[in-house]
C-alpha cells in the first residue's frame, strides 16, 4: 500500500473495454507539497471508477494505490492502480483578535 497527496489536475472519462465491460478510469494529481511538484498519474478499474463521484479539478485528495507491472511483448508496463480516494481538509483557525488586553482593558463585556 502507497499514499500520495496532491491536488487533482484531470479526471478522465470512464472507457469500457471488450464484451465483459472492463472499465477503466485516469486521474491525474500534481503534487501539492514539495519544490519540484510532479504530476501522477493514477489508473482506477472496475468498480473504483465510482470513487472520483463529487470530487473536481482543485480539490486536494489523498489516494490509495497499489503498484503493478506487467510484461507485452517483451516490452514492461507499470501502472499506479488507485483504490481510495480521501479528501483532504484544512482546519481553519479562527483569527486572533487585532487588540490586545491591555487595549480592551482586560475585562470585555461579554
């Protein structure tokens, strides 16, 4: 199991392959908390194509995913398959007051 947080730049369309209706979806992150932020791309299949339901461009996730590679033709594929999708949210703190005690003389009305 693997985390990467970041904000998402691109949720692709949701493409069904062959009679079976293996389905498969893109979401792309770039990463929010570093210098040299990266772009990543993440693969849903199957029923994790309803995970990106809400979510929109913007928004910072956290995903879930799980490394697999593959062998075609002597050529090698690898692919980050995402299977949670979390939002993520800042606490916002409420904002000191501008006056100090000595100012208010310490005994507020309320």
């Amino acid at each position: 199991m693997y985390k990467f947080k970041g904000t998402i730049k691109h949720i692709g369309d949701i493409q069904t392959f062959g009679e079976k209706g293996f389905s498969k979806q893109d979401l792309v992150l770039i990463e929010s908390d570093t210098k040299y932020p990266q772009t990543v791309k993440f693969e849903l299949t199957k029923e994790n194509t309803k995970l990106t339901t809400g979510y929109k461009i913007g928004e910072e996730v956290e995903v879930k995913f799980n490394i697999k590679g593959r062998e075609y033709n002597n050529n090698y594929y690898v692919s980050l398959e995402a299977y949670k999708l979390i939002a993520t949210a800042y606490q916002s703190k409420e904002p000191k007051s501008l006056m100090s005690e000595a100012e208010t003389g310490g005994d507020l009305p309320f």
